[in-house]
C-alpha cells in the first residue's frame, strides 16, 4: 500500500515538474530581423537562464521552468536591453523591437 502511494505521489508530481514555460519570437531593429547572433537571456524569479542566440531571421526559443513574470536581456554589439515578458505553460510569443537612442540600446515589445 506505501509502494502505491508513493507511486500515486509520484505521477501526480511529475505533470508539475515536466511543464515548462517556453518564450519565443522575434528580434527587429529599424523595420528588419536583426539576423544571427543576438544574444536572449531570461530571469524568471530566482532562476536564471543562459543566453540563446537568434537565428538569421532573427528568431529565438527560451525554455523556462518557471511561468510567470521574466525578464529578457537582450544583447547586441556589447549592449544590453530589458524587457518584461510573461511566460505561461503553452508558451508566450515575445516579438522584441530593438532601437539605439542617444548611443544606448533600449528594448520594448511589439
């Protein structure tokens, strides 16, 4: 009856520790994809994620454990901009506009 138990236990947990938020999207700056290697961090709570890089088109795909309120970093040429994005268990598609003012990097959502 234990061995049941903790069986039961066990397959009931394991649904809320296999879901995962994902985030996904698009990275632009001036109207176009910013192409290959922009770097997207994510800061989800306390955890924090390693960067990805986008592909030539400009896209990329984070997996969080977490859903709930991130933070994006986004990297380019040296500089960094954030930007909050909320992550849910079927994913969250995150398009991201990327704009220089006055020399510094600055990131918001389309």
């Amino acid at each position: 009856m234990k061995k049941m138990a903790t069986t039961l236990a066990l397959l009931f947990a394991l649904p809320t520790v296999a879901a995962a938020g994902e985030i996904y999207g698009k990275v632009t700056s001036g109207g176009a994809a910013v192409g290959e290697g922009v770097e997207i961090s994510a800061k989800c709570g306390a955890a924090t994620y390693p960067a990805v890089k986008t592909d030539k088109s400009g896209s990329f795909h984070l997996v969080v454990k977490e859903t709930g309120k991130c933070q994006l970093t986004v990297t380019q040429k040296g500089q960094s901009a954030g930007v909050e994005v909320v992550s849910y268990d079927e994913g969250a598609q995150a398009d991201i506009v990327l704009e220089a003012k006055d020399g510094k990097l600055s990131a918001r959502r389309k």
